[in-house]
C-alpha cells in the first residue's frame, strides 16, 4: 500500500466550548486531573478498593442502602440496554411508558430481545399520565416490568416516578427508571420510590466525560436476573456478570476502563462535597434565572410549569427563526453549544442543558447575552438587555 | 437515611505501576495529555473532524484501504460482541476455531444470539490447525461466518490467518478476527488477509487507556449487516448503527465517549510516527530478550517457537513455585503487574505482556531482575544474573 506521509506535529488541541446543551456537559479541572493518572491494572488489590469506593459514593448519589451500586463500561444507552436485556427474557411482558425521544429508544431495544412490548404512548412535552399506566396493566396478569424516564431530555419533562412505582408493584410487576439526565441533578431516590433497576450517564449533571453508566441494581432484580431460564442477549451488558465482577467474586469479565473509573471517582466525590441538596438548588437556580431570561424575550418553555427539569430546559425556536443559524452563530461566534430538537420536537426546539458543571451563573448569561446579539440578526426582536437584566435579577435574589 | 460524613480531601493519586501483564499497558504521557482536554460536544463539527482523523489513522494500523473503520464505545470484548451480534442471525452457522480462553467467550457469545455454533476445539498452546477446520467445513453447506484470534492472550499463540481465510473465502464464509492483542504490536493486514470484521482494544499494543473498541469492517460485511432479516439483538452494539454515527450519515446514535477518542488519536498518532515496521521490531526485541532471559534461568514458554507473540509471553510456572506469592512479591516489593494464567492454564502459567508503552527495555531488564531475586525465596535456584546478563546480551545485539 502506497501512503501519503503522516505529518509528525504537537498534540493537537480541541477548541474550546461552552457546553449548553444535552450533554456531554462541562468537565471539572479535577476529573480531568484524576483521569490523567498512570495507569493500574483492573484486578490490581490498589484498584478494587476503588472500585469499591465509586461503588459506595454510587449508593449515596441513587440514595440507597440496598442496591448493588456499580458502572457498565459504556455510555448511557448501554446502560438502558443492559437493563432491557437482562431484566426481560424473550416473550416477557414489558409495559413501557412513552412520553419523549429515549423512551422510544426502550421500545427499539426490547422488540430486540424478543420481549412482549407494550408501549403506552402518552403526549410529548407532557408528564406522563398514570392514569393510562393503570388502565394498562389491569389487561395484564403478567407484566414482568414497567419502564419510565425519569428526566426526559428530549422534552424537559421531570417525570414524577411514585405513582408509576406503585402501579408497578401492584401488579408485581419490576420497576426500571432512566437517570441519565437526573442522577446528580435532581433528587433521585432509589430506595424510597421502590425502583429496581436505574441507569445514569456521567457527562450529564455527574461532571465527567461520557463513557460510563453508573447503575443501581435491587436484589429482587438481581435474583431475577440470576434465576432466568434462558441467558440474557447480552454477554457485555449482562448485569449479573458486570456484578461479579464489581461486586461479589471479582471475576474477570472485561478489562474495566481504568482510567474513566478514575475520572467517575473524583466526579462523585465532587457531587458529594457540594451535597446533594446544594447541587439540587444550584441547578434550580441558574434554571430559573435562564427561563426568566428566555421568558423576558417572549421565548416559550417546551415543559409546563411543575414539570420542568432544571437541567435540561427545551423552548420552541420562535415562528420563522433559523434553527441552524442560530445554532451556527452560538458555536462559531460564542463558542456555545446548544442541543437541537429530537424526533417530533426535531426543527422545532432547542435544548439549553445548564448540568453539572455546566449549571453556573456565568454561562446563563453568557448563554442569554448571545441570544440577544444574535436573534435580532435572524429577524427576532428582543428589547435589548431584557433577557440578561431578568436573569440576573433572579441570580441575585432579586 | 442517615450517612457518616464523607472525607474531603485532594484527589487521590493511584499508586505507581510497571504493567508487564496482559493489559492494561503503560499509557503514553501524550496520550494522557490528550485526554485531559476540555469537552466538546459529540456532534460538533470540530469533533466530527476528529472522528474523520481517527477513521484515517485507524485505516492505516488495519492497513486497509477499503474497510470502514471506527471505535466502538466499550472495551475490547465489546468488539467481539458487536461482531457475532451483527454478523449473525439467529440459526446462522459460525465455525469457530478454538485454542484458547478467548475463544471460548465467542462461543458463550455466538450461544446467546441464538445462532448454529460449530466450535472445533484443538489444542491450547498450539497454533490451531488449517485442516480441521478444513475437515468441518465441508460438512456444512450453509457457513456464514468463521473466527479466529490472531493473538491469544491466554496462550500467547500468533495464529497464522491467511489459510483460515482461504478457506473461509472458498466456503463463501465470513472470516471475522479478534486482533485485541495483536494490533499496532504485530502485522495485522486487514485487506491482504481477506478479513471481513475485526475488533482491537485500546489499552493493549496501542498505548491508550483501556474503553474502546477499534474495529475494521469491509463493504461485504457492511452490506451483509444491512440485508439481515432481523435486527441484531443489540442496539447499542449494532455495527450499522455505529457506522451510520462514525461514517456516513451522522445519525445521531449514543454520546461517544470523547475523551477516550482524543486518547486513541494521540495514540494512533504515536503509533504511526513510530511507523508500524519499526513499532513490530521494537516488540520482537524486547520479547526475545525477556525469552532469553527465562530460558537463561530455565523457565519455559507456553508457545512453541514459531508461533510466539511478542505482546504476550506465557510462561510455565515452575514446579512447586507458588504463583500467588510470586504475583504479590512482583507487586508489593517491585510495583510490576504481571498476569496470572487464565481457564486452564489458571494456577499454571504466568503472562508476561510487553506491549506498546510496556514494551521497553529497561522493563525486561527490571522484570528479570526482580524474578531473579524472587524465586531462589520460594525455592526455585537461579544462576545469580544468569537471566538478566542473557536478556542483555539481546538487547545490545550481542
């Protein structure tokens, strides 16, 4: 093979961003310094204790006492896949509560493993209505499990978990819950709402690059899973042998991704010193101080009040806007990223994401700012300084 | 729920280490440099640059013109996953050559797809014979796809490819290979050998910390994914959904894990500067010095000559020697991580890996060395030296 020649040159570096959309999200300087170690070996005694130690600060972050707490060596979506096709043999009846983009994404993967889907698809941009999971499940006598969304990114919507959680424990039925967009963000209370199985990412509101999903595991579901009749789908995302592996015997599954261990770490360390209660309202805050922007320029939420997320705040793109240059501006002019529109929502929203590290006064009006250079060049009108002058009123307790 | 306070305290740093094991290896310090960068988002068009970039380098290291090559986001074992999840159907037919405890998990794997699973066990510790499987396929009129792996951790075999896939090709079969350990430490030409899928991992011969998968698929498998009758039992690991994300069309599938991308790069960068001829013959010297070294001390290799990787070099635990003190006096008195023997070679055999950045001179000298003062302790009498003075005598092409 005749090859051109490679050119020899510095490390080149990444431009640097404002990351404002749905993840990943900023990363903290001490995530990126804890990542940056030597390497150790994945059984090495030094590195279980820390495997152990993320376990432990996993519990405190799902709040749980009970559940094996460990992370699957991919992103997110490995996480929900390793739920789905562990937790569900070919033929079980899954209840599926639809109200948003990834929800979707749980249809797709348990049609895969051959489960009995049944999708209950509720309004986008809504919380979803229990009521519909009730009617559902009385036509049932064998659902194994009932699947939520806790933070629907796609929408915006904080999806009230109680009520589903007890509708699924009266039919004896599992409970699955996606914390992607929630761990870290928002209370998210693993034992007290009676869930069995959740999955987080760690580029959102846990100040990590993406690259693991942190989960938590009950022991009813464990035992589920260890007393199938047929082997999950799965070997990688097999929940009971990633089990082992970080939890019981220790027995060589994969070679773990040390160093993103390492980064999950000081991420969860971070979350814990802050506390939780203290991120909560940080999130909260800067989240309300940007919608108070948006609102002060006539920018309408996709979520209704009571149901909006703070990490996450999709707005309609205002009638003849640009979505792509405005989108384009952000990021060349301002170095912002925003997140775009999903599935039904796809040309029609935009998805500001304040999570984690990225959930700080500084970037909201920078965020805003921007917005009021930038909108009246696409024909939107805004009366100048409206949006930062809001914003920073509620910043300052104003 | 009541939880102790948490200790806050600096970043804890892990504990130094020479990793002469099976991986991870030692990661190059431009490679950690390149991790530790701010974030950028997944779909921004200057990452989209760096996936294009790592493709090309990728195609290099495969020397493949003609394949599509891209990282897939978990380990190593994720690549085979993605391979016999993608390439078969259920009731398809794999032939699987097996010498080796890698083997063995493409079967478990190939068994939970639902496909026809033919393995043809031969010896461990031998190179795998051409005309067994010869024998078998000509049993079968239906094979789609048949595996093998270039490199076996577990034995330390170099698999000779370019019969197997003959008579792969001759049998209008898929030949899939597993080049976790063989990829940027020995040839691996992916065109020449008419290979249709193979997987590689990170954090062995490519100096990068362990997470991704790098994979090379060519336009028959490709076309042979996207003409299934059924959709490959994983989603997050389906092999057209990746390529759609890394290559063509950009449909947005799962957030890449940006940080370990930024981390193959520099790592592929490295590899190539070093150029692959140049990186293979640093390899084969520093394994024949480590060989010679042992037999200096009679200490006997796994592999017959002939068929030895330079990676990985397992090694026959002399009789008596206890392998878990041995292990521990490595760790604890020397900070070197060695390898312990895997399925049955487990209790056996020590793996010695000197790969990538652990392929180095002054590490064989340091492992012969402290094995040197280790052994005569539980009872196995050196020549004082001996192993050390003929490790040298290679290394200084005496």
């Amino acid at each position: 093979m005749t090859q051109p020649p490679l050119p020899v040159s510095k490390i080149p570096m990444v431009p640097p961003r404002i990351l404002l959309g749905p993840g990943p999200s900023m990363v903290h300087p001490r995530v990126l310094q804890a990542m940056m170690q030597n390497m150790i070996g994945y059984l090495d005694p030094d590195f279980i204790k820390i495997m152990d130690e993320v376990s432990e600060l996993l519990k405190r972050v799902y709040q749980t006492d009970d559940a094996i707490t460990f992370a699957l060596s991919g992103t997110g979506s490995s996480g929900m896949e390793a739920g789905i096709s562990s937790l569900l043999e070919p033929g079980d009846t899954v209840v599926m509560c639809i109200y948003g983009y990834f929800c979707e994404r749980m249809v797709d993967m348990a049609t895969r493993v051959g489960a009995n889907v049944v999708p209950i698809r509720a309004d986008w941009g809504k919380p979803f209505p229990e009521e519909m999971l009730e009617a559902e499940l009385k036509k049932h006598t064998d659902v194994k499990l009932v699947t939520a969304i806790h933070a629907e990114t796609s929408t915006g919507i904080r999806q009230p978990l109680e009520g589903i959680s007890r509708l699924a424990q009266d039919h004896d039925a599992m409970f699955m819950v996606d914390a992607v967009t929630s761990l870290g963000g928002n209370e998210m209370a693993f034992d007290d709402w009676g869930i069995d199985y959740s999955y987080s990412a760690t580029q959102k509101c846990l100040g990590c690059p993406p690259g693991l999903s942190p989960v938590a595991l009950s022991a009813r579901a464990h035992e589920s899973i260890k007393s199938r009749s047929t082997l999950p789908s799965s070997w990688y995302l097999d929940l009971a042998l990633n089990a082992n592996y970080w939890g019981f015997d220790r027995v060589y599954h994969h070679t773990a991704p040390v160093s993103m261990i390492l980064a999950l770490r000081e991420g969860l360390r971070i979350v814990l010193e802050e506390g939780l209660e203290s991120r909560f309202a940080r999130h909260e805050t800067n989240a309300a101080a940007l919608r108070a922007g948006l609102e002060a320029i006539g920018i309408k939420m996709v979520a209704p009040v009571g149901y909006q997320l703070a990490q996450i705040t999709p707005v309609w793109i205002p009638e003849g806007v640009d979505d792509d240059a405005v989108r384009h501006m952000l990021l060349r002019q301002h170095s912002i990223e925003i997140g775009k529109g999903l599935g039904e929502l796809a040309g029609k929203a935009w998805r500001f994401g304040l999570m984690g590290e990225s959930s700080r006064p500084e970037y909201v009006l920078a965020l805003l700012s921007a917005l009021e250079g930038i909108l009246p060049r696409v024909g939107y009108e805004t009366a100048s300084g409206a949006a930062v002058g809001a914003a920073s009123q509620v910043l300052t307790g104003g």
